[in-house]
C-alpha cells in the first residue's frame, strides 16, 4: 500500500501571516502560532493564497500561473504547493477505489495542514478531481480558511467509450462508426456544462460561490479557462480580506440552490451526495430524502425514488420510465468495479441483480453501459455503494451503509434473493434477520485500512 497523498511546497516563500483582518483573541492567538512556526507577523494587507494543485498534467502550470498572476493583481501572496490527485492514483491501481473515504479524509488533514503550518489567508483548489476536491475543500473548512476551486476540466469519453464499444461487440456499429460517433461527442462534451458526475460536483460548488463564474463549463486548456484562473486569483484575495470562508456558503439555504441545480441540469445523486458530505461537515442537517424530494421534479426521462428495506438503511433507486414497479432476481456479487464488468462481458449473467461492493464514492456508470451494449438493461440491474450516472439501467445507490460497514449490504451473498420495489420504495432481501446476523458473526473481512488511519 502507498500513501495516497503527499504535498510539497515546490515555491517556498518567506511567508508573513496577515493580522490585519482579525481581532481580539484569535489576533494573540495567531501571534503567537507564528512566532512558535518561525513566522514573521505583519499588520499590512497582503494575504498569503495557496495554490493546491492536484493535477498532475503539464496543462495544469499555465492555470497555476494564471491563478499567480490574478493573486499579484490582487496584491496578494501566492504559494504554490503539489498534492496526488486521487483520480490520477484511481488509474494507476483502480483497487484505490476501496480508499476513497480514507483518501478524502487524508487529503482534509493534508489540507489543513498546510494552511495552518504555512499561515495561509486564502487558498485555489486547481483539481480535475471531485474527491480530492471535497477534500480539500473539507480542510479549508476545519482551518476556517476561504477558499475557490478551479477545475482543470474532465472528459466523458472514457464512459462513452465503453458505451460504443458494447455497440460494436453486438453488432450494431463498426469500429470505424465508433470512432467517428466517438470524436463527435468529444467535441459536444468539450463545450458542455456537464461533462460527467465530477464536472456536476464543480458545478454545484460554483452555483452556490465556492468557485467563479463559469469556471466549471470551460475546458481545458481553453482561453476561457485560463481567464477563469485569473480571475480566480483575484477573488480569492479579495475573499481572504472579507473572511468568506467556506463556513458562509456551505448553508441550508446552499442545500436548496444545489438540488435546485441538479434536478435543473439533470445531474447525479454521486455529484450532490459529495456536496452534501460537505454541508453536513459545516452542520447543515439535510433528511434523508432531502434530494429525492427535490428529484420529484425532474421532467427527464430518469426518475429517482428514495428508499430503504431489509438490504440498507436508506438508499435512491435510479429507474426510467419504461422501468416494471417491481424488479427481482438473483444477486451476483462483487467485490470491485473490474471483476463485475469482466463477469457481464464474459456473458455468464442472463439476468439478476449485479451487486458491487467496495466502491464508496466511485462512478460505476461503466457497468451500467455494458449493460446497455449487452441489451440487458430488461434483466440486469444494479445495486452499489458507488454511484451511477443517468442510465436506462435500473440502479439502487446506497446512501448507508456502505459496503464497508459489516451489516447487511455488506453480507448479501450470491444466489440471494434480492427485490426493488419502486412504488413503496423498497430494496428488500429473502434472507432471514437471524441469518443476516449470523452471517455478520463470520465475516471476519477487515474494514479498510491504510498507512495513514
């Protein structure tokens, strides 16, 4: 196991916390964190900004150095320094899934670490990473720090890709079809708002004024983008004046303005359920179907239902309209993304219910595309502690517990009986209360652990 996140201050400066902005006991206060670190205290008005980065691309410096260049118009500090991305580990040993949770805690600590150690007023979050993102932005929260993100953009292709390649292995297109339906929704995504669950979590974070205008739509590498990067720069500073910490905008009344956008845009439950991790860290107490009620509205084609049963304690079953109200069959079950999508592709599942473990946090829509390439989305459904993006698959998304608790979701075996139903909003299971206990006793599986819980 390797460390998930490490950081580093690659430009190191010789920074002089601001007191100017605070007052009474908390001015002592960092008075005498600063002396104690070695740090120089200055009454003048020129924040220090940190510039996190965790996008391990050479696209990644122009955006640092316009962040830097829109801090110096400001008349503020900058600094910058580098953090693993979690999406960049995730392609490396997609197993790290598993970790997510633990990632986004690590990255949090991380975050706050830096902020504190280093005296920060202020800080960008340069990331094409929601988890990784959410945090970050958690540390900024517990540090009380203001804070911006600006995504660095992300692609939809890979998932499109899949899609077009479950055409192909039926029949349906030719390779070089695929290719040329492939380039043309890469030029469609390129300009979209939407790019994928990440780029809906970006943009739910803009809505509510944790990242500038516009800053989730632009892609990469674009002119706008690099305008955006400047002009985040320069918020920023002018945020770290006025103490706008993420403290000002992670409120009930932010909950409504994000759901607002969801159902508005059609976006993910994966997207918002991040977002939502994030108020309730700021104390925010959302019901369990805050969201489902909200979804109610949507006018799309996918619908959400909110759930509970014998299976979780609460859970959102994803269904489109020509979805049967009630849906049962054997449980298939998996203990990762990989093993789950190598199972349906080797044709061994005609129908059930394809259950996949360990993946808090990760978008399993690539299942739900093979699905769909397989003509199975009739037969096949899904249940996951991931997430999923809008599919004709019908999907159940645990909200708790996950797959890491030692509870039922957990202990669903296959050859189980599994059962959705949409008109009383249950995820139920045949298995007796006093197997399902008896079953919890013997699994002596380990939750996930790391170097660094």
């Amino acid at each position: 196991m390797f460390l998930l996140l490490t950081f580093t201050n690659r430009n190191r400066y010789n920074m002089c916390m601001n007191i100017n902005n605070l007052n009474g006991t908390s001015k002592l206060i960092k008075k005498i964190q600063s002396y104690s670190n070695g740090q120089t205290v200055v009454t003048g008005d020129i924040p220090n900004i940190a510039i996190i980065n965790s996008v391990d691309v050479p696209a990644s410096k122009n955006l640092v150095d316009n962040v830097k260049l829109g801090v110096h118009a400001a008349k503020g500090n900058a600094a910058i320094f580098n953090v693993a991305g979690f999406g960049y580990l995730n392609k490396i040993n997609p197993m790290t899934a598993k970790y997510a949770e633990s990632f986004r805690k690590t990255a949090a600590s991380n975050a706050e670490a830096i902020l504190k150690t280093n005296m920060i007023d202020g800080a960008v979050i340069v990331t094409d990473c929601d988890i990784t993102a959410a945090g970050i932005l958690l540390g900024c929260l517990r540090a009380n720090v203001p804070a911006l993100i600006l995504p660095t953009g992300t692609a939809k292709t890979d998932f499109e890709n899949l899609r077009l390649s479950g055409s192909v292995r039926k029949g349906k297109i030719n390779a070089q079809e695929s290719e040329e339906q492939l380039s043309k929704t890469s030029a469609i995504h390129g300009q979209s708002e939407q790019l994928n669950s990440v780029s809906s979590f970006f943009m739910l974070c803009e809505t509510v004024g944790l990242a500038v205008r516009g800053a989730s739509a632009n892609p990469r590498n674009s002119g706008l983008q690099l305008r955006a990067a400047a002009a985040t720069g320069e918020q920023i500073v002018s945020m770290a004046k006025d103490l706008l910490s993420p403290k000002k905008f992670l409120t009930k009344d932010a909950a409504q303005k994000a759901a607002n956008a969801t159902v508005a845009t059609d976006g993910d439950i994966g997207a918002f359920d991040q977002f939502a991790k994030l108020l309730t860290a700021n104390d925010v107490k959302l019901t369990d179907n805050f969201f489902a009620t909200a979804a109610g509205n949507m006018t799309k084609p996918t619908k959400i239902v909110f759930a509970k049963g014998t299976v979780c304690e609460s859970s959102y079953i994803q269904y489109s309209e020509n979805t049967p109200g009630q849906f049962s069959g054997k449980a298939w079950v998996y203990p990762n993304l990989e093993d789950a999508d190598k199972a349906l592709l080797s044709g061994s599942i005609s129908e059930g219910v394809v259950v996949v473990h360990n993946c808090v946090d990760i978008n399993i829509t690539a299942l739900a595309y093979t699905i769909e390439g397989l003509e199975r989305a009739d037969k096949i459904a899904l249940a996951t502690d991931g997430y999923c993006d809008k599919t004709s698959v019908l999907t159940v998304t645990l909200a708790r517990p996950s797959s890491f608790d030692n509870e039922e979701f957990a202990n669903i075996q296959t050859s189980d009986h599994l059962e959705i139903d949409l008109a009383r909003g249950r995820f139920n299971t045949s298995v007796l209360a006093k197997d399902q206990k008896l079953r919890a006793k013997r699994n002596t599986t380990p939750k996930p652990t790391t170097y660094f819980n």
